[in-house]
C-alpha cells in the first residue's frame, strides 16, 4: 500500500509517494492531473489539504485509489507550524501522518452543499461592505456634529434622509456614492436571501424540522444545515458543538483542568446563525428562558448566551436526529 501526500496549490501541486520506510517526491502541473492520475493505484490513500481546489481535485482522481483524507490545515499545525514550510516537506506530512491515521480529517460538502456555503459566505460579505458604508457616513456626519441613528440608515426613509443635508459640495457628491452603493446592496442582500431560502427548502432534509423550532426562519435554517450537513455524521450532541467550536478549550495538568474560552473553531457563520436565533428563541421558550436567566445570575449575559446557545443546539441536534417536527416548540409537543 502507498500513502500519498498531496500539497495542492492554485496552478501545481507536489506529491509524496511514501511506501515502507521510503518516500518518492513529484511535483505537477495542475493541467497534467491525468499524467497523475495515470501511475495511481486502487490500493493508494491519499491526504490533501482542504484548500479552494480540493473539490475539483477529489473528484478528478477518486475512482482511482482507495480512499481519500481531507485535512483541516488550521488543526494540522505541524504543517502550519513548521519550521522548514516548503511544498515538499507539507507532502512528506501528509503521507507519514496518513500513514500513521493521525491526520485531522473534516468532511467534504456535497456539491450543492458547497454552492449554497458559497452564497451565504457572499450574503455574509456584503452585509458587512454595507455594515461599513452606515459606519462611513456615521463618521461624516459627526464631523458636522449632527448625530444620526445608524439604525435609521436601514430604511429607504433614512437612506433618502441623508442627501437632505445641506452640507460641502464634495461631501454631498461622497453621500451619495455611498448611498448608491447601499441601495444596490440592498438588492443584491434581498437576491441572495430569497436564493438561500429556497435553495434550503428544496435541497435540506431538515429545513421543515429546524423551522419547526420557534426562532429559527427559512434563512436561519439553510444556513445552519449548510453548516451541520448529515447530523448522522455527529455521534453525539457534543461532537457537533465541538464541530460549531461552541465548546470551551480545555487544558490539563496533573490533577488540574481548566476550561477556557469556547474554540470558535468551524464556521463562524454558523455560530452567528446560532447565537442570533438562540436570543429569540429565549423570548418564547420558558425552558430556555428559565436556563438563560439561571446562568446569567452567576456569569453574566454573554456567558449565560453561549451556554444557552449550546442547549439550543442540542435541540437542533435532536430534532434532525429524529426527525422530529413541533406543533408547539416552547412546550415541546410534536406535530402528529
């Protein structure tokens, strides 16, 4: 058997053919991926780092080897972290570590998985280029000394407001670039809202079971399943809050542990999805209300929202687990 570690960039990747005690070093061009594909065998495994390509990468040579490891770069430091950081040392890596299965794996999202990341990582941008513009024209108006609620900037009544000033010629003509670029912002957000919301309902089994849940919407719920993919891949609750980094890290020595600040490991997204609908679900859900306020008497809010945020998504976790659709979520009756 040969353990394969592939360093993949954007136009080349390097290769570590590794069998036994030794190792064999190639590196290609990306558009001679058929002259690779060519010298694999069935029995090959192969180690690639999850990078922009990786996709096209998998899909290319799969039918051709044995398996396939997909590593999370940012838990392999070893590679991160090296002191000799070149392409041939990362392969030489993969291929031991693969060989020793001590590799941090993550899973590869199916292709329509991926396409609507994808958009909710654009929403995501765009929300904060927009985020910035309100702060830009905020700053404008200060330096004139007229205080305006940033909030207002949200409406098309407010947005309109901000040309009514009478203000320097050339800070009326910055105004109102900003305020264009907001207004095709806005389309652009509404487009893409639309999209995720049903691209979720038509493509994610368990849109209907997280939207059961009151204070999880059609976008809300896209986004988390996008995230989460097939719950069944989490063997408990704990392993996809770990996987949403909504857990705290943990340091040990001797006889003592000490449990810090949560990871924020996985998808940031996804942990602002969650934290977003755990604050109104809090609003109708007793349960939650009663957890939130007990932990915020000894904690503090923010540390009463994460731990609450952490129940929620064992909720969620339990509900796609099985299969579960509430008629009425805050008292937990089950639709028949």
């Amino acid at each position: 058997m040969r353990y394969l570690g592939v360093d993949l960039h954007t136009n080349s990747f390097t290769v570590c053919y590794l069998t036994g005690n030794r190792n064999r070093l190639r590196t290609y061009r990306l558009k001679d991926l058929l002259q690779f594909k060519r010298g694999l065998r069935e029995s090959d495994i192969l180690a690639v780092e999850a990078t922009g390509n990786t996709r096209y990468f998998v899909e290319s040579v799969l039918s051709s080897i044995s398996g396939v490891s997909i590593v999370n770069p940012k838990q392999f430091s070893i590679i991160r972290k090296s002191v000799k950081k070149t392409d041939k040392n990362d392969a030489k890596s993969l291929a031991y570590f693969l060989s020793k299965d001590m590799l941090p794996e993550i899973r590869m999202k199916s292709k329509k998985q991926a396409q609507i990341s994808s958009l909710v990582g654009t929403r995501d941008k765009l929300v904060k280029l927009r985020t910035s513009l309100f702060n830009k024209i905020h700053n404008i108006f200060n330096s004139y000394g007229i205080n305006i609620k940033k909030e207002s900037l949200s409406t098309r009544k407010g947005l309109d407001s901000v040309l009514g000033y009478c203000l320097d010629d050339t800070v009326e003509l910055e105004l109102s670039v900003i305020t264009d670029q907001i207004r095709g912002l806005n389309e652009g957000i509404k487009k893409l809202d639309k999209e995720i919301e049903q691209q979720g309902k038509d493509n994610f089994k368990g849109h209907e079971n997280l939207t059961s849940i009151k204070g999880i919407g059609d976008k809300a719920a896209t986004i988390l399943l996008s995230v989460i993919g097939d719950v069944n891949d989490f063997k408990t609750e704990h392993k996809l809050a770990a996987y949403f980094g909504i857990v705290p890290k943990v340091s040990q020595s001797n006889n003592h542990v000490h449990y810090g600040r949560i990871t924020k490991w996985g998808s940031k997204i996804g942990r602002t999805t969650l934290v977003q609908c755990t604050l109104i679900a809090i609003r109708y859900s007793p349960y939650l209300r009663k957890f939130y306020d007990r932990i915020k008497s000894r904690k503090g809010s923010g540390k009463a929202i994460i731990a609450t945020a952490r129940k929620f998504l064992g909720i969620i976790y339990n509900t796609l687990k099985n299969n579960w659709i509430f008629e009425d979520f805050p008292n937990f009756v089950l639709a028949n």
